[in-house]
C-alpha cells in the first residue's frame, strides 16, 4: 500500500491527525526509565503503547537517536520494528539531502534498512537532490517549503523573482510529483504561509510542525492546514506530548496530552 | 587546536590540497576485499595508509556508511579513529540541518560520539539551525552555498532580491561566523560562481566538491578558489580515487591517483 493510503487509512481508524513526535531526550526523561537495560525502547514503547489508538502516525527525530551513539540507533530500528506491528506508519524526521548517488543512498538507508515509511527531505541542492526518494513509489517524502524555527524567514521567504522561496520550492516539488508520493512541510508558526502553501496545492499532505512549545495555534493550523476533506495533514506535538511529565506517570500524562490535543484539532475540522 | 590551523598544517606539510573522499560503495570495491572480516575498514584503512603522505585531510561521505547499516557505522568510527591517529583532520560530509535544539544533537553526534574534526552542514532552515555547530569552537563546518550537482542551480541560482540565493548564504555565514569556524561549500562545476564567491569572502576556506567524474576542471578551480596564499581550499576526489582500479592494485592506484592530482593542482597554485 502506498504511505499516503496507509497514513490516511490509520488518521480514520483513530479519527486522529494527531502525529506523536519521539524526540527521545534522556535528560528530560523520568528517572524511572534509567534501570531499563534498553531506557530508549522502554520509553518509546510506552510512549507508543499509551497513544496507539489515538494517533495517525509517529515520528522520531532522527537527532535525537545518533546524539545517543549506535545503541540509540539500534534502539530506533526497534521501535519503528515495533510500531510497524501495530500498522502505523513511521515518518523519520531525517530532513537528508545531497546529489543524486548519494541521495539514494540515504533513501535505501532510511526506506530499506530501517524500513521507515516516509522521510524528510531538504530541497535546497535541487531536483537530483530529491527525486531518488521519491522513485520509492510506495514509500513518502515531506519535503521542506517553510520551516517553522525563527531562522526559517533568513533564506525561505526572499523573494525570488516575484515569488518567495518557499513557493518556489512548492512549484517545483508540484513539478517532482510524478508519483504521488510527495508532501510537503509548513510550520504551524506561520499561518499565512501556511494558508498560501494550501491554496498553491489543495491536494497535498502537509507536515505540520510547531504546534505547541514552539507556539503554533490549534484553531489556524486547521483552518490554514487542512484539505477540503478534513485530511491531508499531520499535526506533529512532540515535547508536549512525551516530556508532558517526568515522573512514574510519563505514559498516562502522554495519554491525556494526545486526548486534548486530538479533541482540539478535531473542533476545528 | 582549530580546525582550519589543524587542515592548513596537514596541507603544508603533505604540500597538498587534495582530499580523498572515503565514499565506501561495496558495490565498486575489490573482490579481495570481501574475504576480510570488516571490509569497510580493511578498504579504507588500505586507502588512507596509500595517500597519508598526499592528502590535507579525508572527508567520508555518511551517506554511504548509513546505506550499509549499523555496521557501516561502527567501521567508520574506526576509520576516524584511525586517521586520528595519523594527526590528519576528518570533515564529515553529512549535510545535516534542523531547528536550535535538533541542531544541537546532530552537532553532538556528529563533533563528539564520532569526533569529526568538521562538518557539512545545509542553510536552508537559517540561523538559529547553522549556529549549534558553529558554538563547537575547536571544530569547523562547511556550510553549502553553491553546489556542484546539476539541481544545484534549481534555487541556489535564483535571484533573491539582487543577488543569487547561493550568494545571500554566503553573506549569512559571514554574519554567523563569530568564532572564525565557518567554511562554505562550492562546486568545482560551476567556476564562475566559485570565483565570486572568493570575492565575495577572500580569506573563508572552501571545500570544493565535483572535480573527475562530476566534469570540473584543476585549472579553473584553483584559479577562481584558492586564497592570495594559495590556501583555502580543500579539493576533494572520490571516486575518482578511491575506485581508480577494483582489482588488488586498488591502493596502488588510489596513491597513483592522488598524486597525479596533487600534482596537478600544485602546477596551478
């Protein structure tokens, strides 16, 4: 099945466009964890175990797991191995990019090895740069137009002649697309983009970070984000999901944060 | 001691600008490699002690190493390890870039768990996902500007506001390069870009992809790149080395190779 398919199908399943970010961070981890022999997998499994019914997909920051050292990329082939028993999909939040060789070949180590279902990717090295991800027809990539961090504005939103960059980069993804299989990243922080970036493309799927901690509304995100069906989002909370407490209840507190978060887009829907 | 004094010491003391691009492909490799117990290793370690006397520094390409798995890690840890040995600096070629806080763990991963000397890293995010890497002031990155791919010209050329976006990066790092740690990536395919970028930044370090099999000429590189001291440029060949034969003469050739190259450039200096 395609990952836009699969994705979809689970975000009805669960009524949810709620994506669980798993930026593992051990010094915001409760302490509990640390006698675990594997803290990374016990966290993030608790963490998967708590929302699996309430979730479209989940995404790990690839960061986090290589700050870690080798164990913590173990760790992550785990859980995505984990995950995947559950039929969710996995989006690593990778954001890979280089010339054409190269690139395929971080697209079989993020598809093949790990067996992740859709990836990030970075435009700014062109249209070689990008197309070896997307020649994995049942895999996805979401590629970056505008970010949602304060330095997003420094290079994707110059003009370039006559258009923003971030535009730019949504026309020629647009061009890219044969396949289907490419989406799109748009910062939550940033609303008016956001509603650009939707009207220049009602039909494809958004990744939509900066929700919470990073200060992105609930209401404008939706509004802004969402296709005319409802879908073609994926509404990322990290921090404010899985750091929601440290203490012995962390995967109760995750539960709770994922309800409300997943009852406030859907009020806005 | 810094990064770009530590590559500059190797380069005057080998004579040489040239650095080997370590892209592992065990598909290109020799035969006789593979009846050793790390092939990955045993490849690049035969490369590196045939060029050790040639070469301003090494610079493998992560891409690669990930396409092979956990297993491609754990070799290219002894590999930087090993070249540690030798006093000569490593940049890792990894491309990576995210928001402040992500940021900070791909600089983790990549400066203290591995112990690269430097790093490629992408602008596209802007500021705050640039400087996390630069506040590691013994270490160095490079960041892209002007790539040697055919896509590179797909937005890095685009006009953005009076000038190219490749070269509204370059005033950028020249803002964020407080510590003197920043270097910028521009392909040896494209010299007359490569020669306003040096005008642009006189005294900044260069490494310079896309000579051999990517079609940019050693004369044009090292007219339009070098510095006025005929430093500042790291001048890298992969494939064009390290596969120079895939018979059992690989190292052989490898140094054959690498010498031809160092000589060559040395003639335009």
């Amino acid at each position: 099945m395609k990952f836009f398919e699969k994705l979809e199908e689970m975000q009805k399943k669960n009524n949810s466009l709620v994506c669980v970010g798993l930026d593992i961070d051990l010094a915001k981890t409760p302490e509990i964890i640390k006698r675990e022999d594997d803290p990374v997998f016990f966290f993030n499994k608790a963490i998967i175990d708590a929302t699996k019914d309430l979730v479209g997909c989940y995404k790990p920051q690839m960061a986090f797991y290589e700050a870690i050292g080798l164990d913590g990329l173990e760790s992550l082939k785990k859980i995505v191995d984990y995950i995947h028993t559950l039929n969710i999909p996995v989006i690593i939040d990778a954001k890979r990019n280089d010339i054409g060789n190269t690139a395929a070949a971080y697209a079989k180590a993020m598809f093949e090895n790990f067996g992740f279902d859709a990836m990030t990717v970075n435009p700014y090295m062109g249209g070689d740069s990008v197309t070896p991800f997307l020649e994995y027809q049942d895999k996805g990539i979401f590629v970056l137009a505008r970010t949602s961090n304060p330095g997003g504005a420094d290079f994707q939103s110059l003009d370039c002649e006559g258009m923003p960059l971030y535009q730019r980069v949504v026309e020629k993804v647009k061009e890219w697309n044969a396949n289907k299989n490419a989406g799109l990243v748009v910062g939550a922080t940033v609303p008016d983009e956001l509603k650009t970036v939707r009207e220049m493309v009602p039909d494809m799927t958004f990744l939509i970070p900066g929700i919470g901690a990073q200060g992105g509304g609930v209401e404008s995100t939706i509004k802004n984000g969402v296709r005319k069906d409802s879908f073609g989002a994926v509404i990322n909370s990290s921090r404010g999901i899985i750091f929601a407490s440290n203490g012995e209840d962390f995967a109760e507190a995750a539960r709770k944060a994922t309800i409300e978060l997943r009852d406030e887009i859907n009020k806005y829907r």
